[in-house]
C-alpha cells in the first residue's frame, strides 16, 4: 500500500479490520464481523454443508450464530435454502443456541 501512497491512517485502519474481521472491537470492526457472519448464512451454508457432515454444520451454524446481536439473528432466522434440511437448520438455531449453552 505504501507503492500507491495510501495514508498511514488508512492502512492502519484496514490492518486492523483484517486483523479483527473475526472477534469486532470498535464499531467498524463489529460491523464487518457482523457482515462476514451473515454472509456466511446468506452465501456459504450450501457450500458448508456439502463439504461437512450434519454435525459439523450444526456446530457451525451456532457458532456464528451465536456471535450476532439479537436483532441480525432475525434476519438470518428469515433465509431460506433450496435444501430443506439446511433451512431446517437454521430455523432451529435459536433452540440449538439454548442446548448448547
């Protein structure tokens, strides 16, 4: 990034969302870790599932959905899939988040 000038602030900015994407920590940092979980039940369920066993996406599955605020939970509560078994799954999120705590 120092190639194309970009400024200190910026790249320390954009070093620290990377770095955080996961876990959040100021507001930007928790809106892309929010992004990245509702993408992953938005776009990469389907390609989850087919690569793991039921269990292992279960685990997945509450694991991010665990890590959203309330009202973002909803949203993901709303999906739907072309396979039924997985939008099953994520309907049961909520119950499977109680079990697992």
């Amino acid at each position: 990034m120092e190639t194309f000038k970009v400024k200190k602030e910026l790249r320390e900015e954009i070093f620290y969302l990377v770095n955080h994407h996961e876990t959040g920590g100021n507001k930007r940092a928790n809106l892309l870790k929010n992004a990245d979980s509702i993408s992953f039940f938005q776009v990469n369920l389907p390609y989850y599932f087919i690569r793991n066993n039921l269990d292992e996406t279960r685990k997945r599955c509450v694991w991010g959905y665990h890590r959203l605020p309330a009202n973002l939970r909803k949203i993901v509560s709303r999906f739907s899939y072309n396979d039924e078994g997985i939008t099953l799954l994520v309907k049961n999120l909520p119950r499977y988040l109680k079990e697992d705590t």
